[in-house]
C-alpha cells in the first residue's frame, strides 16, 4: 500500500509573475491517499497548469478533477484568480439547454473552498458576474476573527444558484482555527488546522485593533497545517506569504512539520554568484519587510525554529527564473543554489529546496518513532532521499554570502537563538555531496519540457 504522503508544486513564482518559468502559487497535497486532493493557494493558469505536467510513466500526475478541498491563504491576486477558471472545470458545465436549478442531481457541495474573509463575497460576485452556472454545487467556509463582517448565505437569494451555505468560522480565543476540516487518511484521520501570519497591512492611527503592532492593520493571511491525527503523525505546513509567521507557531509544534512550505520571494545574491547582481542586503531586505515578505535565512530561521523536517522554499521573486537543463550559462542555477544554501544554513537541520513548478515532495512514513534522537536522525536521513532530483547542475559557490550577517541583527523568531553556529560548513558539504551532479529525471515528459524550456531560453537569448 503506498502510504507516502505527497505535495506537487503547480506554480512557484511571487506575485511578480507569472514568467516564462514560472506560475504564480498554488500546489496540491495528497494527504489521504483515497484519490483526492487538497490544493493550496490557485493563482491564474493554475487550470492550464495540470496540462502542462510532465508526463510520468505511472500516471501519477496530480488530475484537477481529484480536488475535493481548496485553501486559501489570503485574497492577494497571485493567490486567487484561478479559482473560477477551476471551479468552472471540476464542477462541469449543466447539460445544453437546461439551467443549473433543473439539472442538479446530487446537491451536496463537490468541492469545499477555505480563506479569509472576502473569499466567498469574491467567488460568488465573479460566477455571478460571468454568468457562471455548472452542474454541480460548491460551498465557501470563512475563517474570521472577530473583528471579520459574516457574509451572510441568508436568503438564499444572495447566493449564487451552485453555492450551497458555508460555515462562519470565528477562531478560537488564541486566534487559531482548529479542526476546520477533516479527512480519513490512510494511517490516520488527517485534520486540518489554520493560523493568522503577518504579511502586509497597513498603519492606522486612529485604529487600535488587538495585534501585537499597535495600530498595524495587517491583510488577513493564513497559514495551514495539515497533520494526521494519530500514528505516524506527520504534519504538513503550508504558509502563505509573510515576513513574520511567529504567530502560528503553536500549531507547528508538539509534533515537529515533517514538511515545511515557506515563502523566500527576495534574496541577497553576491556578485560573485551574479556578477548582474546591484542590490545590497540592505535594500533587499528593506525590500522584503517593506513588502510582507521573506528572505531564505529568514524562511531557515523559522524551519529551525519548529524543527521542521524538511524546508521547501516557494513564491519565489520574478528576478530568480528556476534553470532549465539546457541553460548553458550557469547564473541562474548558482542563484537558485545560493537561495538554498542560505536557507540551509539558517535552518542547520539539512538541505532546502527552492521549488520549481511540477516539483512533487513525497512525505514519507517515518521509519521509527518520532521524538527519540535516533529516529529523528534516520528519518531525516529518509526525507532527504525523497526529495526529487533539481533539473540542473549546481555549480556550488565557492564562498559565503554576506547575508548570514542578517541572524546576527533582525532574528525575531521566539525560541531561534545562536542561528549562527557551525553548521554551515556542514551545510556546504552536504551541496557538495548531493549538489553538484544532480541529472534531470522527468519521465518521458523530457523531450516535450525541454523544447519548451529551450524556447524560454532562445526567446531570452534573443531579447538581449
Ligand atoms: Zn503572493
Ligand atoms: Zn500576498
């Protein structure tokens, strides 16, 4: 029986996208095993993007029609405008000729959706407005605080005719939304739970609001965590955007994720790795802050910080195309393989990958009990051989960045002390033992990402 869990990336970019490499965010997690999925965040193209897999021998490719539940982790557009497009597909259109109230056969919602406040108001209005009907119905549950209006369900008539009444979830006193959905996973009932991390806002004097940032109106954004209920108790963690998720920090603990997805939109990059490379760290990180995000020590130091298993970096900055097999000029993998390298070395517990679209991560069940030091030693080792092979050679940079400066300053991370230990080094040996001779391994979909891959590269070439 296979009982991996299973996470595939279908667009890894920052809002800055999409490019030629990239789509912006959203990926798919198969934590049940019963042929559904639970797909994250679905930005524009996401639909497109399940025809664009690579082709895998045993059919294995994530299909649209799987997603039973979607997640939503805040309203900004590089995180939502696939919904409908996708919505349109999986519920099917009604029959030619009849409307969608003759037609529907089974009325119970085919596919539930999660988010923020704004996310049913949002679906609905853009159905309605694009005179959207299908064959089967959709429901949208809120997660809200206190402060959050309820989009009311009631009359009936505000609702779009496939919309079946969601749940208001207000979250609990300590802010988090526990148990919002379930479901029976293969080893274990798999729940899931959501919490607030900081990501943009805005300053409002006159507002005092209950946030740690006196006056800090923040863009809701929320953080997943999807973990099994009982034995083997893996757990996956999936943030939104964000330059701060400390708050979500006690649902992330007490098992340790098994997986980490955190954001890593900016990086400093030395021009000995980007002779093209003008910003200082200073700008960059002003940058990230400025903006609600994320830096990759900054991603290594919250890994650490929960003792996550493994760290998977995503919404990666427009200004970091992920290689193809063919770029004959080495910068964009040694730029990708610096942003690793600086998660990893804040992080001290392994090797962080950079996504790339159609990355696929297999969460293994742990070959021994977690919490004894030897097992977690063996299932790190575990972990780390089942992440996919990157579809380039990595030229290892010969020294340091000077970003690791940053944990010496603006580490705020609770319980993230003495970051900068000598793990580093460790850390360069590892890219040098699993680094440098990866091979491309993408199935008999080779040939067809290649070509396609080789025209981002000729249409760049041509453009300078
Ligand atoms: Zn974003
Ligand atoms: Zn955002």
């Amino acid at each position: 029986m296979e009982t991996a869990m299973s996470v595939t990336f279908l667009g890894t970019s920052s809002g800055g996208g999409p490019s030629l490499s990239r789509n912006c965010s959203s990926l798919v997690a198969d934590v049940l095993g019963d042929g559904s999925l639970w797909m994250v965040d679905c930005a524009e193209g996401t639909l497109r993007q399940f025809s664009r897999q690579p082709y895998s021998p045993d059919r294995s490719q994530p299909r649209v029609s799987q997603i039973s539940k979607m997640f939503i982790t805040h309203m900004h557009a590089d995180h939502v405008m696939g919904i409908i497009p996708l919505l349109r597909n999986v519920l099917y259109p009604p029959p030619a000729g009849e409307v969608a109230e003759q037609v529907l056969v089974d009325p119970s919602p085919k596919i539930e959706i999660f988010g923020p406040a704004g996310i049913r108001t949002f679906v609905r209005s853009i159905l309605k407005m694009t005179l959207t009907k299908t064959r089967d119905n959709y429901v949208v549950h809120e997660l809200l605080t206190e402060q959050d209006q309820i989009t009311p369900c009631d009359p009936p008539e505000v609702m779009h005719v496939n919309e079946v009444a969601g749940r208001d979830i207000v979250c609990s006193e300590d802010g988090f939304w526990r148990n919002i959905s379930r479901g029976k996973g293969r080893l274990s009932d798999v729940a899931v739970d959501a919490g607030p991390i900081l990501h943009r806002g805005k300053f409002m004097r006159s507002i005092h609001l209950i946030h740690p940032c006196h006056g800090f109106v923040p863009d809701p954004c929320l953080g997943f965590v999807f973990r099994e209920c009982f034995h083997p108790y893996r757990k996956v963690v999936v943030l939104g955007d964000t330059n701060d998720p400390s708050a979500i920090i006690p649902l992330c603990v007490n098992p340790s994720p098994s997986l980490l997805v955190h954001e890593a939109t900016e990086a400093h990059i030395s021009q000995d790795i980007d002779p093209k490379s003008k910003r200082s760290f200073e700008t960059v990180m002003g940058k990230a802050q400025g903006r609600g995000h994320s830096i990759p020590q900054m991603a290594g130091t919250f890994a650490k910080t929960i003792g996550a298993q493994k760290l998977v970096l995503n919404h990666i900055g427009g200004r970091f195309p992920a290689p193809g097999p063919n770029d004959r000029n080495p910068v964009r993998a040694n730029v990708i393989a610096e942003i690793e390298r600086q998660a990893s070395e804040a992080w001290g517990m392994g090797s962080a990958r950079a996504a790339w679209d159609f990355m696929r991560v297999a969460i293994p069940v742990p070959t021994e009990t977690v919490g004894d030091t030897q097992a977690s030693t063996s299932q790190q080792a575990s972990c780390e051989s089942e992440f996919p092979t990157p579809s380039h050679t990595r030229t290892i940079p010969s020294k340091p960045s000077s970003t690791r400066r940053y944990y010496h300053t603006h580490t705020q991370s609770p319980g993230s002390s003495s970051h900068h230990n000598n793990s580093s080094s460790n850390n360069r040996n590892n890219f040098n033992a699993n680094g440098q001779q990866h091979r491309y391994r993408e199935g008999g979909g080779r040939r067809a990402d290649r070509s396609e891959r080789q025209d981002e590269y000729g249409s760049r070439k041509g453009r300078k």
